[in-house]
C-alpha cells in the first residue's frame, strides 16, 4: 500500500507524458484520477493506523543496490508511524484539492504542469514514508526538481530570481547534510533509520552533536528557521497559488519532519544540547515573522511572513522536548497546513478576480463576496489560534510544553500570538470591511461552487481537529511517548556528565542560565 | 634450452593463454584498426566503413565482457593486468567512442568530409590507448598507452581544417600535451635512476621507504604534473576552455569522459607512489579545481564553453579521491568504484550533452550560445528533457547517475576522516548548481524571442538514438544501480 502511495502518482505522471497534446481533459481527468486514488489510500492508511505501537507499520521492503567496497545495503524500505501518518494524510487530502484549485490560474503548459504536480506528491510521500536514509535523501533531493519549474514556468514576474534562489538555498544544506549522512551510514554499516537510531546514540557526543549541526542546518534551511527564512518569502510571493499551497502545507513540513525524526528521535543527547539555540531561534522567529507580516503591502507576502511566524512555533514546541510541546508541534504542522493552505487558497482567489494583491487596493470586499467573507474571516480566526478551531490546540500544547522547558522563550513566543491577531485581523479588516473605496471592488463576483468545494474539506478538518484534536493526537502518541522517554534518559545522561566533566558540557551553559 | 623448458619459460612469461586473454579487448580493437586502414585502399562504401567500425566496437565489448567474466590478473611479466575493473573500463572507453562516432555523423562541413575514413581510424586508435593506459602495471606500458590515446587525440582537435579555431585547438592541445608527456618521460627516468625499475608492481613493494630519495620524489612529482595536466586540474588545466571549444565536439565529447577516466583509472591504483603527507596538497588542489571550474563556468554564455570549464570542476570532484586514498594509506576497494561509478555516469551524461551540442552546432557560427536554447522546450520537447536530465546529473540531483557518483566519491571522503574536506566540496558544487540550472531555466521558463521556428534538428537518426540511450543509461545508473555495482563484484 505504501508503494502505491508513493509510485502511484510516478505512475500517473509517466502516463501523461504519452497523452496526446490536445486532450487537455483527458490529462485533468488522469491527474484527478492518480490523486483521487492516492487521498483514498491515504485516508485508508490513517483509519487502518494502529496507535499502539510506535514501530514502522506496514512496512515495505525491497532490496535496491549495494554501497560498493561495504556490505551495507541501501533498500527501498518504506514504513509510516505516529510522527508521519499525519503528514502523510495531510498530503494525500491536499494533493487533489490543489489540483481543482490549479484548473482556474494554470491556462498554458498543462501537461508540463500536472506531470511535476505527481511528481512532487511522489517526492513528498517518498520523504514521509521512507525509512531507509539514503532512500530518504532521494526522495528529499528530488522533490526540490518539480517544485523548481513550478515556480519557474508557472510564477510571477520575478519568478526565475525566485525559484533559482529556492533551489540554491535548500540543496546548499542538502549537501551539508549529505556528509552528515554519509558519516552516518558508513560509521554504523546500515541505512535502515530504526538501527540508525538505535547506532546513533552509541556515539560519542562530540560525533553526534555535529552530525545532528549538518542534518540540523538541512532542515532548518527547509523549514525555515530564522536566519535562512529569505527564500521564503519570495518563492511564496512568486509562486502560482498552487505552488504556494503545497509549499506552505507539505514542502516546509519536511522540515519540521525531518528536525523531529533526524534530530529528537535520531539525535537525542545532542537536541538537548542544542535545543536552547532552537528554541531561542524559534522564538524570535515568531515575532520577527509577526513583524515582517505587519510591514507587508501585499497579502501574500502577509501570508508567506505569518508562515515564518508559524512555524517558529513548531521550532519552539519541539525543542521544547516535552511531551506537550512535541505533540502540539505535530498538530500544529497540520493546522497550518489547513489554514495557511486555505489562506494562499484566498489570496488566489482575489487574485484571479482583481489581479493585484496590494492590500489598499481592496476595502469592504464583504458587501461583494459574502461567500469570499466568510471564508476568509474563518480561516484567518482558525490562524490566529480562537479556541474551537485547529490553531488552538496546537499553539496552547507548544506553549504549555515550551513554558515547562523555558518560561523566557514561551513568553517571548506568547506575545506572537497577539501579534499574529493584531496583522491578520487588521488584514482582513482592511479587505472586507469598511465602505467600498475602489469601484472595481463593487463588481467581483463571488465564489464558484467548485471554489467552495475544495475548500469544504479543509473548513471540515479544521472544526474537527479543533472540537475533538484527540482522534489525531492519539495516533502520534506512542511514538511521541518514546521519543521523549528517549529525551529524558538523555537529559539524565548529561547531567551526570556533567558533574564528572564540566568542559564538556559547555554548550549547555546557556540553558542552565535560563 | 631444450623445447620443454622454452616452453617453460613463455608460460612463466606469458602466463600461459591467459596473455591473451586479457589483451584481447586491445587485440580485437587494434585489429578493427589494421581492416579499417587496409579497406581505404580499395576505397569502401560508407555503409561498409560504418560496419567496419560497428563491428570493430562489438568485439571490443565482447572481449571486455570475457575479461569481466573471469578475469586473468598479472599478465606479461607484470606489465599488464586485466581485472573487473579493468574490463568495466573498457566498457566505459568503448561506449564513450561509440558516442563520439555516432554524433560525429554528419557533424563534419563538405571541408573536412573527404577525410572520413582517417577520421574513424584515429577514432578507433584512442580506446586501444586507453585501455592500455588503464592496465599498464609499468610506466613504460602505460606511457605508451598515453601516446596512442594522445597523438590521434593532437590531429582529431585540429580536424575542422577550414576552421581557424579548431587548428588553434590542435596546436594548443599538442604542443602542451607534448609538454606534459615529456614530463612523464623525464619523471620516470629520475625515477628508475634512483630505484633501478619502472614496474609499478616492484615499486609498490619498495614503497614507500622509495620516496625516501629526493631523486625518486622529484621523478614521482614529475610524471603526476603530467597526469594532472591529461586530467586538467590546477595548475595544468588552463588549456581545457580553448581547446575544448576549438575541438570538433565529437572529439571534446571523448576528449572530456576518454582521455580524464584512463588517466584516473592510472592514478588511482598507482597512488601508492604520492608520499601520503601529500593528502592535503591534493586536496587543496581539488577544491582549488573546482573552484576555478565552477567560478569560470558561472559566467559563460556558451553552452559548450560552459560544459568544458565544468569538465574542470568534475575533474576536480574526481581528484577529491585520490585525497581520500591518500589520507587511508593506499587505494582501497571503495575508491577504485567510486572513481568507476562517477566516470560511468559522467561518459554517460557528458557524452550526451556534448553529443546534444554537435546536433546545436549544424546551425553556424554561435549555434551554441544560450540564448538560442530559450523556449526549446516549446519548440523540441525531446531534446529538452534530455538536456535537462544531462544538466541535473551533471548538478548531482538524485535519480540520475551523477547522484551516486557524488554520494560514493565524498564517501571515500568520510571514511577517511576528510569531514572539512567534504563540506568544502560539497558547498563548492553548490555554486556548479547555479549555472546547470540556468541552462534548465534557459531551455523551460524562458519563451523564445523570434528565433528561427524549427532550425534545431535532431539528425541523424543516429543522434536521436545514442540520446536516448545516455538519457537511459544516466536514469539505470541513478535508480537501479545494482546491475552496474555488481560488476564491480
């Protein structure tokens, strides 16, 4: 099942390229077909998840090459457990969804279009699924490629600026990690990840910490954490709202994945040492984020800058390495997905009607687009966190487990949520509310059903992880339980070394103080 | 002597068949030379020049797949050996000539086309070089492995008669190359005045106490100046962008994945001979290399220009092994695959994208300037993808050959503790990214402004073939690499 999930979408890909040129319909249909079938996998995949192991589960595995001069094996091994099934349903709902929303603002190159949009859904799977390092690190790489003529071929005006500076940005730390991996792979003799976990913590601190700095460097690249968050910002401004929207809800996510698989589960004595830096660099990121959303124009870029601040939550919660921060960061890695999906899914829709997305060219959008309206003022209250809906949960659950780790970060992240209100809701009010200044304003038509249709699904999942979050939170659980059991032994572990050798902790000093 | 012992004795130094059958892939290739050199006589028709040649690469392949199949060792008092790898070289050297043929098929102007037969017979010679080079266990061998390879290598650069730039090229290429081979020759006499031997195997046994004497040292500093001036790496690599412009591209095609893998298939075995504090020397020279070549290829505006400073960098890249051999104390298992894998994919990929560039070139002066590619995938969707997929192996993204060339190369890196060295290399082939996407941004996000419609044409038939054969080839060695490892054994 898992190699369907994955291949399946290759498969549909492959089969577009020999569609004939003018059968346009008959490509949708195919691309709505692969995509269709994966989300049902998928939603199959989460019911049939059985939460009471945190082991891999229905796993897959073949042989694929030998490293030559070793006998290690790298092997096509899938598996999913708690800290991916959710991100793997994430992808599969959202993939045909994008599809529908694509058919309004993609006109030309459609093939081309759909083949990388497959593509891309085989490369994010492969990440989520793979546990076999170097399969990973395909899967990992090769999901930069489409996502790179999405933005180039489809975007806006400054889009060869954009994706170059995208795909330069993330395969630098890609590389980086490479020797990470590398080292790795060949110090323990095998790329399955669970051995790899249990090999890594046999390693010296020294060894571990900076392995985990490559990986680290890597995936905050990708997610992204503070210093490296400028590609974001035009790559999301440039993208077509497609792009965007896979960007926000499953591409950056990889990032967050691969910190909490790579980094608290791999590493764990190291993301103890480290985290006091994570947390720190998650914290400001949420209120630089909140600052530059503020600053911003143009709603899209508001939206990319909110992402910033978004998941500098995620950062906080997880290098919080409790239990509640771990779980609220996964939670919360869905719901931005939903909301922050939805947002891009707005922006794009005004756009299409007014083609600009300068914030003062709209005002009293409301009177106009009762539909738009309501849509948008849900989506921006499920962002901004109003308990009843998703972004509750997961920003209480990251800052009740950041506070237990550090009061100072999870105060400092607190007041990100008061911003997040203060720009989105000043935003909104802004484009819905107040008279109508711009005439073109008075005309726009309001939401197709088929724009209503591929928001539904999304609207739903937001009131349902809000209302009742425990029938997800309960299938990350056992594996959360053990990666934090793992945590605590290493906390321990460190302290008593500490007291022996007290050079060697060094990097620690700054976590005491707080 | 009486006939038993005669007898003895050639066995003892001819190893019995087994001579035979390791030099057989030479055998078979010089002996396509020799027909297609008598047939000229009787002037043949194209058709059966093509036979000729076809054949001729078939036996090699053949042969090489019996050496591979059970593979003979030392042969001819240790002066030749004939391993797997030696054998999977051979396949690499065969199908990178096979490549050259192919595009060279109707490349060449109404100027040049009266030559044709001597341009397929020099063709032929160089594999037989390379092959020679690949396997030579002593200096004198492989010295003239390195002639037979370079002096058909001198004419065919020079080969475009009518062409100012390609007569530019031969003279560059030879008068430099007659240099660096000097050097060799030189190097080995320091070297046998102080040890007394040229064989590799009995030096191997006396290193390295060898290198103890300044004679020998200066003798071994020698002939690896003129290894890294055949591999084109800093400071010998400052011929590389003219020549391999001025080349007929058929040639550079060969030049680029030929002339660089036998010269690495030498050196990486014959690394016992560098003093292992040399390690960082050579690795600072390969950073350097790929500094240079990625810098210089950044800023070119010609695609095949641009091609042949990256060949600089992925020399480079390659050269990283051989630091990592060092840094370990001998070549290992690992790093003879590794530089295998890499110039595996890279015969492929290369002599794709070279191959591309001849079809580029029938359309005149500046054919292969970048902005005549804007909007190809508009207009040649085929031609397109492949030359992307080139461009991303070339990068080292995943799923193609160059991927895992780059992965096993810095994992000879990490296995010899060279962790600074591998995130240096590996941040530097960032900057290679930048100009192989722009190729990708070129061909697919940029619309053609006006240029003729349909002048690009994929012909002949041939062409189109041995594309798809390295889009294949560099797809297999980047997904399912086992058939291609197991060689290796």
């Amino acid at each position: 099942m898992l190699t369907l999930l994955t291949l399946l979408p290759l498969l549909g890909a492959l089969l577009l390229t020999v569609v004939p040129r003018e059968r346009t319909g008959l490509m949708l249909n195919l691309a709505f077909f692969t995509t269709g079938v994966v989300a049902v996998l998928g939603v199959a995949l989460l019911t049939g998840f059985d939460a009471g192991t945190a082991a891999f589960q229905s796993t897959v595995d073949a042989a694929w090459f030998q490293l030559p001069g070793t006998d290690i094996e790298a092997r096509f091994a899938l598996g999913v457990d708690g800290l991916s099934i959710l991100m793997v349903g994430l992808t599969a709902i959202l993939m045909p969804l994008v599809l529908l929303s694509a058919t309004s603002h993609v006109s030309h190159r459609m093939r081309e279009f759909l083949v990388w949009m497959l593509v891309m859904e085989t490369g994010m799977m492969g990440v989520f699924l793979a546990t076999d390092l170097i399969l990973f690190y395909v899967f990992w790489e090769v999901s930069l490629v489409p996502l790179y003529f999405i933005l180039g071929i489809w975007g806006g005006d400054r889009r060869l600026y954009a994706t170059v500076k995208f795909f330069l940005y993330t395969v630098a730390g890609s590389l980086v990690m490479l020797v990470g991996v590398l080292a790795l792979i060949y110090g323990a003799g095998t790329t399955d990840i669970t051995q790899l976990i249990t090999h890594a913590s046999t390693l010296p601190l020294a060894t571990q910490s900076w392995i985990f700095l490559t990986f680290a460097l890597a995936f905050s690249i990708k997610v992204p954490v503070l210093p490296f968050h400028t590609w974001l910002a035009d790559a999301h401004t440039e993208a077509p709202t497609s792009g965007s929207v896979l960007l926000a809800g499953v591409l950056l996510k990889m990032g967050i994945y691969g910190l909490l698989r790579f980094g608290l589960q791999m590493f764990p004595a190291a993301s103890v040492q480290w985290s006091w830096l994570f947390m720190a660099l998650g914290a400001i990121g949420i209120v630089y984020g909140a600052f530059l959303a503020m600053a911003q124009k143009d709603l899209k870029r508001l939206v990319a800058c909110s992402s910033v601040s978004h998941l500098g939550f995620c950062v906080l919660g997880l290098f919080a390495l409790t239990q509640a921060g771990v779980r609220g960061s996964i939670l919360q890695m869905v719901n931005h997905g939903l909301s922050t999906g939805l947002l891009f899914l707005l922006v794009g829709m005004i756009y299409e009607r007014r083609h600009t997305r300068a914030i003062d060219q709209f005002g009293g959008l409301a009177a106009s687009m009762p539909i738009f309206a309501f849509f948008l003022v849900f989506t921006v209250l499920s962002s901004v966190g109003l308990p009843g809906l998703n972004g509750f949960v997961g920003e209480y659950l990251i800052l009740l487990g950041s506070f237990q780790a550090s009061p100072l970060w999870a105060t400092i992240g607190v007041t990100g949520v008061i911003f997040g209100a203060v720009y989105l809701l000043s935003a909104t009010r802004r484009v819905l509310f107040g008279s109508i200044t711009n005439e073109a304003n008075r005309e726009v038509s309001d939401l197709s059903l088929r724009e209503v249709g591929l928001m539904v699904p999304l609207v739903l999942l937001c009131v349902w992880i809000g209302v009742r979050p425990t029938t997800f939170t309960d299938l990350t659980s056992k594996s959360i339980d053990q990666v934090c059991e793992n945590l605590e032994r290493a906390q321990v572990r460190l302290a008593a070394s500490e007291t022996t050798t007290p050079t060697q902790t060094a990097a620690l000093a700054p976590k005491r103080e707080l | 002597m009486n006939r038993e012992s005669a007898h003895a004795l050639f066995d003892a130094v001819f190893g019995g068949g087994q001579a035979t059958l390791a030099t057989l892939p030479i055998l078979m290739v010089s002996a396509g030379v020799v027909i297609l050199m008598l047939s000229d006589v009787i002037k043949p028709s194209a058709l059966a020049r093509k036979a000729i040649f076809a054949a001729t690469l078939g036996a090699g392949f053949a042969a090489c797949a019996k050496v591979l199949s059970d593979p003979p060792g030392l042969v001819l008092g240790d002066t030749f050996i004939a391993t797997r790898a030696t054998a999977v070289w051979g396949f690499l050297f065969l199908t990178g000539t096979g490549l050259a043929w192919v595009f060279s098929q109707g490349y060449y102007g109404r100027a040049d086309s009266p030559h044709k037969t001597e341009h397929d017979l020099l063709l032929l010679i160089a594999p037989v070089g390379m092959m020679m080079m690949v396997g030579a266990r002593d200096l004198i061998v492989f010295f003239i492995g390195l002639e037979l390879l370079s002096i058909p290598l001198y004419a065919l650069a020079a080969f475009r008669r009518s062409q100012a730039k390609s007569v530019e090229a031969g003279l560059k290429y030879f008068l430099l190359g007659a240099f660096s081979t000097g050097f060799f020759l030189y190097g080995s006499a320091l070297l046998y005045a102080s040890t007394g031997t040229l064989s590799l195997t009995e030096l191997s046994a006396a290193a390295p106490s060898v290198l103890a004497d300044p004679l020998a040292l200066g003798g071994v500093a020698l002939i690896a100046a003129s290894l890294f001036f055949k591999i084109s790496v800093f400071p010998f690599h400052l011929w590389v962008p003219d020549v391999y412009q001025g080349s007929p591209t058929p040639v550079t095609a060969l030049m680029a994945t030929g002339t660089k893998a036998a010269a690495f298939g030498f050196l990486v075995p014959a690394s016992f001979l560098l003093p292992s504090s040399a390690a960082p020397l050579i690795a600072g020279i390969a950073l350097i290399t790929m500094a240079l070549g990625n810098l210089g290829a950044l800023v070119q505006s010609d695609l095949k220009r641009m091609l042949a400073y990256s060949a600089v960098a992925h020399a480079g890249t390659l050269l990283l092994v051989l630091a990592g051999t060092l840094t370990t104390g001998g070549p290992t298992g690992d790093a003879t695959d590794a530089v295998l894998f890499y110039m595996a994919a890279y015969v492929f990929t290369a002599g794709g994208a070279f191959g591309l560039i001849c079809v580029l070139e029938k359309g005149g002066e500046g054919a292969t300037s970048l902005d005549r590619l804007r909007g190809l995938a508009q207009r040649k969707p085929g031609m397109a993808a492949a030359l992307a997929l080139f461009m991303l192996s070339l990068g080292g993204i995943p799923a193609t050959g160059g991927f895992l060339g780059k992965w096993f190369v810095f994992s000879v890196l990490v296995n010899a503790e060279m962790i600074g060295v591998a995130i240096a290399g590996a941040l530097l082939s960032v900057i290679a990214l930048g100009y192989y996407l722009r190729v990708i941004v070129v061909i697919y996000m940029q619309e053609s402004d006006g240029v003729a419609e349909d002048d690009i044409v994929l012909s002949p038939a041939g062409s189109g073939l041995a594309t798809a054969l390295c889009c294949a080839g560099v797809l297999l060695l980047g997904v399912a690499p086992q058939w291609f490892l197991s060689w290796l054994g």
